[in-house]
C-alpha cells in the first residue's frame, strides 16, 4: 500500500516520468497497487485478471468520469471515446458498422494508394534525414480522411495533424493546471488552443455540409452519422456528429501513427527482424499485389506492429471510476475510488512477459506456443470499451509496413537515444528523426 506520504514524495518523480514510475510501483509493490491518501482509496493495476474484471466482467461498475477523459473533452466533447451510459451505447450502435471485417476490406485500396503516395515522396528525398512520427501522422490522417469521410486532404493534411497537435498540447496543459480561470490566462497554449479549436470546427463543418450537399451515395462513418437517428428517432445534433468525427480524427490517426513510429525505431535497432520481414513480404507477394488474402499471410509482418504496441502502448494509461462498492483480488474497493489501468505498466511486467523489454516480434507467432493471459496485452482497452478502429489500425499498419519496409532503409539519424514523453499518447520527446534512403 502507498499512503499519502509516499505518494506526497514521488509526486515529481510521476510529473516527470509517469511511465517508468507505474512500472517501477507495479514491480516493487506488487501487480495491484493500493494507494490510501486520507482514507480516500484509488487502485493501480497491471494483473490481468483485476484489468478484465474493471474493463470486461463488471465494466458497467466502472465510468469514465474521471480527470482522464474530462480534459480529454476540450477537444472532443462527448464522442465515442469520453461518452457513458445510454449516448456511448447509441454512438456504439449507429458507427459500428462502418468498422465491420466486410467494410474494412473495402477500404484497403485507399490504405494501399496513399502508402505508395508516400512511398514516392520518400524516393524523391532518398539520402534525407525526415520526422518519421510527422510522416506517419500525415499519411495516416490521410487515410483516415478519405476511408471514414471521403475527403483528400491534399495540401491540407500536414496543417491539419499541426493544428490537431496543438489541440492536443492543451489537453495535456489542462490534465496538469485543472483550473478553469487559466483559460483567462493570456498563455501561449491556451491562445494556440483556442484558435486551433476554430480551425477544426471549421473543417468539421465544411465536411458535414459539403456531405448534406452530396447525393447521399456515400458509404461511410461520415454518411452513417448524418443519415442516424437517436433512440427518440430524432436526426443526430450537429455538435453530436461534431464530437465523433474530431474523436475520429484525433484518436484514431494518433494511435496508428504513433504506434508505426516507435515501431520504425525498433526495427532500426533489429535488423535482423528487418530482413526476415522482407523475406517474408518478397515470398508472399513474389508479382502479386497487396489484398486482403496477402495480408493475412504476412504474419511475421504483423507480428512486427504488434509487439511495437507491446512496448511503446500509444494509450499509456486507464482510468475509470468505481460507481459502487467492489472487490477486486479480495481488495474493498469503495465507491467513487479512481482506478489507473497501465498498458505500458501491464506490457512490460516481467512476470507476464518472457523477455520483457525485448523485441521480440515471434512471440506472436503461432509457433512460439507460450500461453498468455487475454487481457495482458491491451493497446487498444478491452471488453465492450475495446476501441472501435483496432482492426482498422491494424491493417493499416500492415499495409505501410508491407508497402516500405522492402523499399526504403529507416535509419535513427537523432545524437541520443529517443525519450519517451507521456502525452495523450507516448511521443518521442525531441522528435524522431530518422535517414530514409531507397533501397
């Protein structure tokens, strides 16, 4: 148990690394950590059996009213991602089927043209030193546009993954200054803030009246949320359909490109996992051309991104808050006591985890036959909260990977190290730079 003294003490230490703090306190203090601060309970878990009963077999006893999700609204409002209760389970009902296996397929040729897109644009820079986490962003907000609204973005899309940055830098201010007079505050954050919040509203509105326009032959996230009614049978409120495509653009380009980025690095540091993947790609495809049949025999090629997601979980950390009274591993879990769910904590717990902090890609492997918990690997959350564009995510990181791994060699040009930084998602601190050149 970690009282209110000690907590008091590491205060610094969780501002300035929060990530190796949680592993370090699930290590030394065991997998569920009990935290008491004047009585007042919270929990931290990386067992994976405490994280399915919070997030799968008792999730209704759990919200997301919590500081988490709270400045997570400043930008999002109440899409998917922050909503509870009766709007989460309409917003479930009503996107779901544009992330369903038959749709996503459809959807691959638009992954394949904008990855050779890219692909062209890094022969035409060969030998060049690029921010690899600025180009991952870029392509994959470029894909996420055209799939899910049916826009190219063109010259627009770099502006955009800034303007969205900035946003995102001012969730990040406000989860650290919770006070609501700072917004008073002539800061340069909060005036990058505001006027970044004009640019998105903006384009979200161009898109939705651009879409109202159109024939309505669409077929899309875009078109399923205008054509939607709510359980009164009344069409969804512009701020409704608002707060779900920023909750798309946001989260759902972020975590991908994220998650490509650190797993660009780890390849660099592995080379021989960079030649048995382009052994792989060179047999499965040998003339043939990318398809979802291709994609499913590329498991080595996935397996890459998947342990990527191991090691560098973009969503770091969990939070929830118990809405009654629970037990958790024989622990009383009182009412409104906060719990903290670490993906990163839980990913690299060693007693889960053969080879822990390892890239080791052939873990995944059919072959490898080591037996793993569920819920021990949880990049994109679990039970019915489990993200909505996971298989989304997925095969759009099959496809970059399959598409420029064989091409290019990606080599970290930075003088140290990269360093982590918990953002909304883990970035590399001082970007990553990295040496693409044509193979």
């Amino acid at each position: 148990m970690i009282n209110q003294f000690q907590l008091l003490a590491h205060t610094p230490r969780i501002m300035r690394d929060p990530l190796n703090y949680l592993t370090e306190l699930t290590q030394t203090h065991g997998d569920i950590v009990e935290i008491d601060v004047a009585g007042f309970k919270a929990f931290v878990l990386a067992e994976p059996e405490a994280i399915e009963h919070v997030l799968v077999s008792n999730f209704r006893n759990y919200s997301k009213e919590t500081p988490q999700f709270e400045t997570f609204k400043f930008v999002a409002g109440d899409g998917l991602l922050n909503s509870d209760g009766e709007l989460w389970r309409q917003q479930r009902r009503i996107m779901q089927p544009a992330f369903h296996r038959k749709k996503l397929a459809l959807l691959l040729d638009a992954m394949i043209r904008w990855t050779a897109k890219r692909a062209d644009a890094w022969r035409q820079k060969s030998g060049q030193v690029l921010l690899i986490e600025d180009e991952m962003m870029t392509l994959s907000l470029e894909i996420l546009c055209e799939t899910l609204f049916g826009v190219e973005l063109k010259a627009r899309s770099e502006e955009l993954v800034h303007t969205v940055n900035r946003t995102l830098d001012y969730v990040m201010f406000r989860a650290r200054m919770p006070f609501d007079a700072i917004d008073n505050v002539p800061l340069k954050v909060v005036r990058d803030y505001k006027a970044s919040m004009i640019e998105v509203d903006r384009f979200v509105d161009e898109l939705i009246a651009a879409r109202r326009a159109s024939d309505g032959s669409h077929d899309d996230l875009l078109q399923l949320l205008i054509d939607a009614t709510d359980d009164m049978g009344n069409p969804l409120s512009r701020d409704i359909i608002r707060d779900e495509i920023v909750t798309m653009i946001v989260a759902g380009y972020e975590t991908v490109a994220t998650g490509l980025t650190w797993t660009w690095y780890l390849l660099d540091k592995n080379r021989a996992v960079v030649e048995q993947a382009r052994r792989e790609i060179g047999r499965v495809l040998d003339g043939r051309e990318l398809s979802l049949e291709t994609l499913r025999e590329l498991v080595y090629t996935q397996a890459i991104f998947t342990e990527g997601l191991r090691l560098y979980p973009p969503a770091w950390v969990v939070s929830r808050k118990a809405l009654d009274v629970d037990e958790i591993a024989g622990l009383h879990v009182p009412a409104g006591s906060p719990i903290i769910i670490s993906p990163y904590a839980m990913h690299h717990n060693a007693r889960y985890w053969f080879g822990a902090e390892r890239f080791t890609p052939e873990r995944w492997l059919p072959e490898w036959g080591r037996k793993r918990h569920k819920w021990q690997y949880i990049p994109f959350g679990a039970g019915p909260r489990l993200c909505i564009g996971a298989r989304f995510a997925e095969m759009e990181a099959a496809v970059v990977l399959a598409t420029l791994l064989p091409k290019f060699d990606v080599v970290y040009a930075g003088q140290h190290a990269p360093v982590m930084n918990a953002l909304v998602t883990i970035r590399p601190k001082n970007h990553m730079p990295m040496r693409v050149t044509s193979t």
